[in-house]
C-alpha cells in the first residue's frame, strides 16, 4: 500500500486500533480544557495571570484555593 492510500485509510477509520483496544479516551482533558475556556470567556481576560490560575483551581476543585482579591 503506498503511503497516500494508507493515510487516507488510517484518517478514515474513527480510531485508531491502539485507541480502541486499550479503551483510551481524551474525553477528561477535553472537558478540562472546555472548562478552562469558559473560564476565560466568562472573565474577558484576566489582569493578572495568578488570578486566572486561582479561578481554574476554584472552579475544578481538589485544590484549595483563595479567592482571587484586587
């Protein structure tokens, strides 16, 4: 197989043989960055880089976090 018809191959399959037999998702880091996203949309920026990492850390929970003050 020349490597044109195998890469249109291997992008028209939905995931790759790896992927399905050890059961491997994305799904948790792209609801993270997804959270992330709406994080930042929400703000409009953030004047400082430290309260946009505090507001991550708040929001996802499992880490404690002070609230970001002026």
């Amino acid at each position: 197989m020349d490597e044109i018809a195998y890469r249109k191959a291997a992008s028209s399959s939905p995931s790759s043989p790896i992927t399905t037999a050890a059961s491997l998702s994305n799904s948790l880091a792209e609801g993270i960055n997804a959270g992330i996203r709406l994080i930042q949309h929400r703000a409009h920026g953030y004047a400082r880089l430290d309260n946009f990492t505090e507001m991550i850390y708040l929001c996802h929970g499992g880490i404690p976090a002070c609230l970001p003050t002026t």
